[in-house]
C-alpha cells in the first residue's frame, strides 16, 4: 500500500531521478535509512521508503525529528507480510545476537514480490531509478537486474571499524593486517541461522553500484579505505556520509509534554552527568541489571540510564558473555567522570563529536561526499 499517494507520480513530466530507499526491518536500520531519505529529499529528488507495514510504523513513530519528515514529503509504501512470530527477547540466551528477532529477519524475505511491483510501477515514469538499499536487502531488491534503467546502491548502516572486522574475519583473515589489540573473536556472536541470512545476501550484492555508509572519514578512513578490499568488487565506489542523525531533534523543550529527566538534566553543571544506553536490541538478565545499578551507584557520580527490554520483532504485537561485576562499574564510572584520565577520555570524545559535526556542514568531508553521490546518480 502506497500511503502517501496511490500512483507514486511527480508531475505529468518523467522525472529524472527517482530514489527507492529499502531498509532492513531492525530499528537501527529503519531509523538511518529514514535520516538519509530526508537528505536525499532535501536535494529536490523524489524519494519513495519502502518496507513492511508496521515496521514503516515504527519508524515514522520514533523519528526525532518530525517537522524535518514533514518537510521532506517522502512517498512511504507500506508492504503487507505475512504473520510472523514476535516473541519476547530472552536476556539468558548463550548467544547473546538478538535471536529472537530472526521470525522478522525471514518474514522481511516475503517483500521481494512487492518490490518488484512497486519497481516496474515506478520505473516507467523517471529516467533512472535508484534503488539505495540496506545490506541485508539484497535478496529483496534482486530484481532490479530485470529493470534497465534501475541501479542499486547498498547502504551500510553498521559502524565500519566493526563491519570490516567482521568481513575480515568471515572470509578468513585473506590478508595480513595489523589487528588491534584485544579484538574480539566473531565466535558465538551471531547464531547460525543469521550467518544463513547474511550469506542468502551475498549473491545479490554483486550487481550494486556502490556503497553509502554511515560514518565520517575524518574518523575512519583507515577502515573505509580497508574496507574495499573485503568487498566483491575492489573497485566500486564508497561515499561515507555520516553521521545522519545531527539535525534538530524535537525533544519536547517547548511544549508542556518535555520528559522530566529532561528538567532534571537542564539544572546539572555541563558535562557532568553520564548517559547509559544499550540501544534497541540489547536485554540484560537481573543478575546483569543489579551489578550495573549498584556500580552506578556506588559511583556516586550522576548519570541517566535508559534501562528497557530490547525490541520485539513486532513492537506493536502485544499493546556482555559473564557478569560484569558491580565494583568494576564503579571503578569504571568513576575513572571516566572524576579521574585525570577520564578528563583526557571525555575531551577525545568532544574533540571526535567537533570532527563528526565539522563533517556534515557546509565544506565537511561527508558533505562533500554526498554532494558527490548526489551528482553520480543525477549525472
């Protein structure tokens, strides 16, 4: 279903570019994807976000940035899937991949007839279709090979230290390479039925154009220049364009529903309190939960910690290995927020978030990168 409008035409005229962006149905992957959509729209290129139904709910849901989606007017295309399981994460599982997402992950493959209609429905009014997809899309978008005047792009949402590591290891170790200190093994981290998943991808992704990743080269071009040799084609292209998220976030400051921790944080010095986050896809077991609030408090240091269960596959269904021990945290917490260490520690940070910042304004290397993507697929 095309919410926005049922025949996804812009003017009577064939457009020239038209882009499809695909993301993959896990929060993180939504989110990033939808960022992009809107800096891709901001170019006056019509843009079309195409997933499953209540995983475009989620995402438009949980968008910090709402006025900026409005603006940006993007054509949203809600896919129907069939039932899927959704169970609830299970925080003691061995492996600690978020595993009961994978009923979502399988039912995302039932999308590829969808998105074959939708793609023969648009290509005949645009020039060029450009199809900018989430890596583990892939098998979803294949049949933009049949369409000749589509090309496909993969967006990389994952940091890219971590995704050439992985890559690196995965195809075992081809060339040597200085590893840094203590770099975790991939043994035991993904389950065997999500390396199936990646590896159903690979195929597929040896027709795309390119690569866009979500990430600055002021801070990882060693690995986005590494990163080419762990890619089908050595020779494709790779614009790093992030970070995506730095726009204005409507936080609630001006309105009368602004979130209490919020009023609290207003009344503390700068820099003095810690924010704790595990993200979207994480669940702690008790046992994890205590050691952590007793090491935060034991701290004596102020901090927000965002404590919730991790993701469902479906979150409108239902309307680390070890113990880290409590004095590890403590000593931790403190080290960061009250040591001359912790000082060198939090002015690296600020001086990476100055470079991340400097990268997307106005002359910023991933401005210019996207600049130059933007050029490519309107040449």
């Amino acid at each position: 279903m095309d919410v926005h409008n049922q025949h996804p035409s812009h003017d009577s005229k064939q457009a020239e570019v038209v882009v499809i962006m695909v993301p993959f149905p896990c929060y993180s992957h939504l989110n990033q994807v939808l960022q992009f959509s809107c800096l891709i729209s901001s170019y006056n290129i019509p843009v079309h976000y195409a997933c499953s139904a209540t995983h475009v709910h989620q995402a438009k849901l949980r968008f910090n940035g709402t006025n900026r989606l409005s603006f940006a007017q993007i054509h949203f295309h809600e896919f129907p899937t069939p039932p899927f399981l959704s169970p609830p994460p299970d925080p003691n599982a061995p492996c600690k991949f978020p595993s009961h997402l994978q009923p979502s992950f399988e039912a995302s493959l039932h999308l590829r007839d969808p998105m074959a209609q939708l793609l023969h429905k648009i290509s005949p009014i645009a020039k060029r279709v450009v199809v900018v997809h989430d890596v583990l899309m892939a098998y979803v978008v294949q049949d933009t090979a049949t369409i000749p005047n589509t090309e496909t792009y993969t967006f990389n949402p994952t940091c890219t230290f971590s995704s050439f590591f992985d890559g690196w290891q995965m195809m075992g170790k081809p060339f040597q390479l200085d590893e840094p200190q203590e770099l975790p093994s991939l043994e035991g981290c993904y389950t065997s039925e999500v390396l199936n998943f990646f590896t159903l991808q690979t195929d597929f992704l040896k027709s795309t154009s390119g690569t866009i990743i979500n990430s600055c080269r002021s801070i990882e071009g060693t690995y986005i220049d590494l990163s080419k040799e762990v890619q089908v084609d050595k020779n494709k292209k790779i614009w790093a364009v992030g970070p995506l998220n730095t726009g204005a976030v409507d936080d609630g400051r001006n309105s009368n529903h602004q979130h209490k921790c919020l009023e609290w944080l207003d009344k503390k010095a700068p820099k003095s309190v810690l924010y704790v986050s595990f993200g979207t896809t994480t669940s702690l077991t008790n046992q994890q939960i205590k050691e952590l609030a007793i090491g935060l408090e034991q701290s004596r240091q102020k901090f927000i910690w965002v404590l919730r269960d991790a993701d469902k596959g479906d979150i409108f269904a239902d309307l680390q290995e070890g113990v880290v021990p409590s004095s590890t945290i403590a000593e931790a917490v403190k080290k960061l927020m009250a040591s001359r260490e912790g000082e060198e520690i939090r002015k690296r940070a600020e001086e990476l978030g100055g470079a991340t910042r400097k990268a997307v304004e106005e002359g910023g290397v991933s401005q210019m990168e996207l600049d130059s993507f933007i050029a490519h697929i309107t040449r």
